[in-house]
C-alpha cells in the first residue's frame, strides 16, 4: 500500500509538472514574466524564488499552476501576458497540451526500446523481436468450463495437461485453440497466474466448435525494438491512443450533456489510485504504459473549450481576436472560467463518490 501511494503521487507529479512546464518554458521563451510555478494547490509547505519566479510545493497534489504577470487581468508592462499577440498566448496555453502528449510518446518510446507489450498495436505490426509470450484471458462466457472453475480475465495461461497428465506450454492463442479443439469433452487441468501466484483447475472441455474451454484469450508479446526504430513505433502507439481517447471522451461528453449522465466506466482519483496498485503488481513497464495513458487523456481533456480548461482559454483568445473591444471584459472572463472549474470540481467530487461506491 505504501508503495502504491508513492507511485501514486509521483505519477500526478510527473503528469502536473510537464504540463505546466509546457506553460512555463513557453512563457519563458516568449519573454513574459512568470511570477509562480506550482505543484498542487494552497496550502503551501514549501517555496523558494528565484530570479523572477516563486516556485511552490502545495498541499493539494490534484493539480498545479503557472502565474504569469496580466494573465488574470490588463497589465500594460513589457513583459505582461496580457498584452502579448494572440499566436504567442495560444503557444503558452496550448504548450501544457504538447507536453503531455510529448510525455506519452516518451514513456512509450523507452518501453518499447527495452521490452514492452504493445497496447493497442499487434506484436506483428510493432516489428522487432519478441522476447516473450503470454495468452491472456480476456472475456469468461457464461456457464463454460472456464467459468465453472473460476478463470477470470486478465489469468494469465501458463499450461493445460490432457487427463494422462502430460502438458502442452501455451504461448500463444493458436496454442489454446488446438489444444482445446482437439481435446472436446476431456477431463483437462489447466495451469493459470493470477496476481503472481501460481493456481491449477480441473475441468472438462465441452463440445463447443470454436470454444470448448469458454474463453476468449489474447497474446500479451514483449516486443523490443531497435533505439533508432523506437521513437517511430511509440509514435504510432501514441496516435492510436489517442483516438482511441478522443472517441472516449466523445461519447463521454454526450452522455453528460445529452442524458445528463456520467459513465461507469469514468475514473477519478480514487479510480487511478487502484489502478496504480494493480500497475505497480504488473511490474515497471505497466506503469510507464499506465502513465502515458494518462498523459494522453490529460491532453485531450484540457484542450476541450470549455471554462477553466486549455480549450475553454484558447477559445477566449479567438474570440477576443474576433470580436475586439466587444468582447467580454476579462475580468468577466476570470469568473466565468472560475463557474467552470467550481463545476470541474463538482464533476470531480461525483465521480470520486461513484469510484468509492464502485471500489469499495
């Protein structure tokens, strides 16, 4: 447990502080000052400056910041946010965006340059050497011999030995199918991992055609590449997860402005807290997959324009450039984006109950 909170807060860490060093190095390059650069929300517990930046180490881990000079309102200084040409502020917001997508590709680029499954790509279309197999039980049918002795998806098959004892290794998922095709209506056992430990089950098959054992198994392939290939693979790794995320968030947001609302199957802290745990179990390589997820997620949800987020302040810059002197005043502007992030943390403080009710 405790290794699973430390993992925890160094993972909303990582994910907080290259977004806002997106922010922050932008603003620095574009010569506005930066006047705090923070880690979590007040209280703070620690603080030091340096040249013209405060840096700060808060009490609230869920989040963090950058204060830059006229950002809240009209500053007519040189190096003031808020008279910078629209291109140059929308670089600063739209910079905590590319560096979560930059973390991402990162992460998945050294995963994939050691020895990483893929997550959404074939082991055969990643290229590279695989230097290890495993079939994972992904789905459990109703009432099948699987299920009568207990696999669960994500029970790793090592084994199946027919009813004379002897064993056949199950590598990959053709190894599954035969064995079980060829074997209808026999007494087998079967050898599984869940969770590290080692379990056995005793079964018999049943006369299905295409799934006499009753579940669906995937290949899990620890693929590694050459460095040089690496960058590329983790490249398309990251854009399919991003559409994959971006169509997520897509039917998420239609349920919640259409039918009013919210997903099972969205998570909040206290959802990443477990699969942090479950990350952690799995070893070093789930955890830079689990991260990258989550930086991609980040990216995309941040740059919806909506109040309070990257999009909803991006949106603002445009519509200012538009509509000029007859646009909203940007005081008006700071309290519509401070209703945004009063009902963010709504949004969030129902979806932290529904992890609670579905977790515990």
């Amino acid at each position: 447990m405790i290794l699973t909170i430390i993992v925890f807060i160094l993972i909303l860490g990582l994910l907080i502080i290259a977004h806002e060093f997106g922010h922050f190095i932008v603003a620095k390059l574009s010569g506005i000052k930066v006047e705090e650069f923070a880690f979590g929300f007040p209280p703070t517990i620690w603080k030091k400056k340096k040249g013209d930046t405060v840096y700060k180490i808060n009490a609230l881990p869920l989040g963090g910041y950058v204060k830059m000079l006229g950002e809240d309102e009209s500053v007519e200084k040189p190096r003031s946010y808020s008279i910078q040409p629209p291109l140059k502020k929308v670089a600063v917001v739209v910079a905590g965006v590319v560096m979560n997508m930059i973390l991402a590709w990162f992460l998945l680029a050294i995963g994939f340059s050691v020895g990483m499954a893929p997550i959404l790509s074939s082991a055969q279309s990643v290229g590279g050497t695989v230097i290890k197999t495993s079939v994972i039980v992904a789905d459990v049918k109703a009432d099948s011999p699987a299920a009568k002795i207990g696999l669960r998806a994500e029970d790793q098959i090592n084994y199946i030995a027919d009813q004379t004892g002897q064993k056949v290794s199950i590598g990959q998922g053709t190894d599954l199918t035969a064995f079980t095709t060829n074997h209808k209506g026999q007494r087998i056992t079967v050898g599984f991992t869940r969770g590290g430990q080692e379990m056995t089950a005793t079964t018999v098959l049943s006369s299905d055609q295409t799934q006499p054992l009753g579940v669906a198994a995937v290949d899990n392939s620890i693929v590694r590449v050459p460095v040089y290939r690496a960058p590329w693979v983790a490249l398309v790794e990251t854009g399919k997860i991003f559409k994959l995320t971006f169509d997520f968030i897509g039917g998420l947001l239609r349920n919640i402005f259409v039918k009013g609302q919210v997903s099972q199957d969205v998570g909040g802290p206290v959802a990443i807290y477990m699969y942090t745990g479950i990350a952690v179990k799995l070893g070093v390589m789930a955890v830079l997959q689990f991260v990258a997820i989550l930086s991609v997620n980040l990216a995309l949800i941040n740059i919806l324009p909506l109040p309070a987020l990257d999009g909803g302040k991006i949106l603002f810059i445009i519509l200012r450039r538009i509509m000029g002197r007859y646009f909203i005043k940007e005081h008006i502007e700071n309290y519509i984006h401070l209703v945004g992030f009063i009902l963010l943390i709504a949004l969030l403080v129902l979806i932290t109950f529904k992890d609670i009710s579905k977790f515990f």
